[in-house]
C-alpha cells in the first residue's frame, strides 16, 4: 500500500512532528530560565565581590576543608539506640506496617534513609557555614553548589538529551525546514541559562566572565569539590548506617523480605 503522499510527505509530517516537539522543550526550558535566572544573577554579584577580595591563602582553606572532615561523625547519625528507633516504627501504624510483612521492606529503608539524609544535609550545612564562613571562596562554592541542584532537580541534563536528537533528527531529515533557527535558539537559550553540552551548570563559564583570577577560580573549585565530596560521603555513611541499624530490628527479621536486604545494597 502506497504511503498516502508518497514519501515525501511523510517526511514532512515528521519533520512537522520534530519541530513541534522542539518547540515543546524550548518552552519548557525558558519556563526554567524565569526559575534559575534569579540565582545564576545572585552568584554572579557574588564572583564579582569576591574578585575583588583578598584571595583565602591556600592553606587556610585546606585546613577549613580537613576540620571539615573533622565533623563527619558528628554529622551522620548512626542510631546507636536500636530500642528508640523500635519505638518510633511501633508509633507510626502504616510505617509499622512495613516491618510485618504487609508492606515491601525496601520501602521502609527508603523512609528512613531519606529521612537520615535529609537530617544529614541540614547538619552538613550548618557545620561547613560554621567553619567555612571566613573563607570568601566558600561563598561563590555554596552558590554553585546549589544552582548544580537545581539544574538537577529540573532534570536539565536529561532535557538537553532529548533536545539533541530530536536537533540530529531534524538537522538529517530536514534540511532548509527552518532548522538553523531552530538551532539557533537552543544556542542561545543554551548560553543565557549557562549550561554545558551534557545540562550541567556551566560555571567554569561564568567565572571566566566575570574575570575571576586563576588562583580565586581553584580556591572556588576545591571549595566545591570539597562539599561534593563530603556530601556524597555523608550520602554512603548513612546508606551503610541505615542498612546496618535494619539487620538489627527485631521487626525486621520476621519480614519474609529478609533476605532481600543485601539486594539492596
């Protein structure tokens, strides 16, 4: 059976399928540029304040980052009252319910690790503001950091994913259909909302604008890398902690789901 119009005309209707497709993203993206356009401004006003302070001497903040690393302890809890713990499940009816078999166990882990690490991320941040708050380059880290959130919580990287095939599909199948403009406000959008060919936040990019000097920018990144890597940490400690404090309820050994716990992690 011929294709009605031929083959030409299907590919018009999928390059017309593309495009709107195209159209739908960029929306969504401008959508999030109203949302990120405040705080990308915000840590610009903070670069360009800490480009003209006195730079933080490498050791300075190379011991902030180990008394950081001093606090670790302190931060994630780690449940060593079991009994307590047991009473806060035998509180709650429905999270209680997850623990005698009419619920799924790894549920119940998701519960209480997120809670763990929502408690984790608060106490994270108080302490490195308490240790860090002398040091300038601290500042602009945080900023990024928390832009770095966002553009995940938007799911930017997976947006960008998807705008570039359906611009590889159009660019192959659809040549001289208005396509370089179509490319050419993704560009744009691109630049205006500083992220990355993968939709990370670009700001290595924004540093250079601004004329941040080369030592200020190192001091900016190990700040930053030093909060991930903290973060990501405290993440890990309290997965093991959460896991090890559930081998250790009593509840949990009378759910059949028992011996699906080293499944999940």
């Amino acid at each position: 059976m011929a294709i009605p119009g031929g083959l030409e005309g299907l590919r018009q209707e999928m390059c017309s399928k593309y495009q709107g497709e195209t159209d739908t993203i960029y929306k969504q993206l401008r959508s999030i540029h109203t949302r990120i356009r405040g705080p990308i401004n915000k840590l610009r006003q903070i670069l360009e304040q800490l480009k003209l302070a006195v730079t933080t001497p490498i050791d300075e903040l190379t011991n902030a980052i180990d008394e950081m690393g001093d606090q670790f302890d302190d931060i994630v809890p780690d449940f060593s009252d079991i009994t307590e713990l047991d009473k806060l499940i035998a509180a709650c009816t429905p999270f209680g319910r997850l623990f005698d078999g009419q619920g799924n166990l790894q549920d119940a882990i998701d519960a209480v690790s997120d809670a763990t690490l929502g408690l984790a991320s608060d106490l994270i941040n108080d302490a490195t503001d308490t240790i860090m708050k002398n040091i300038e380059e601290y500042i602009s880290a945080k900023a990024i950091d928390a832009l770095d959130k966002m553009f995940k919580e938007f799911r930017i990287p997976k947006v960008i994913i998807e705008i570039d095939e359906l611009i590889n599909c159009i660019s192959n199948m659809c040549p001289g259909d208005n396509t370089q403009s179509i490319i050419d406000k993704i560009n744009n959008i691109q630049k205006e909302m500083y992220f990355t060919d993968t939709g990370t936040f670009d700001s290595a990019r924004l540093m250079v604008e601004v004329g941040l000097s080369a030592d200020k920018s190192y001091n900016v990144n190990l700040a930053k890398s030093s909060l991930d890597t903290f973060e990501n940490n405290a993440i890990s400690e309290a997965s093991d902690r959460v896991t090890n404090v559930f081998e250790s309820v009593e509840a949990i050994k009378k759910a059949p789901y028992i011996g699906k716990i080293s499944s999940y992690f």
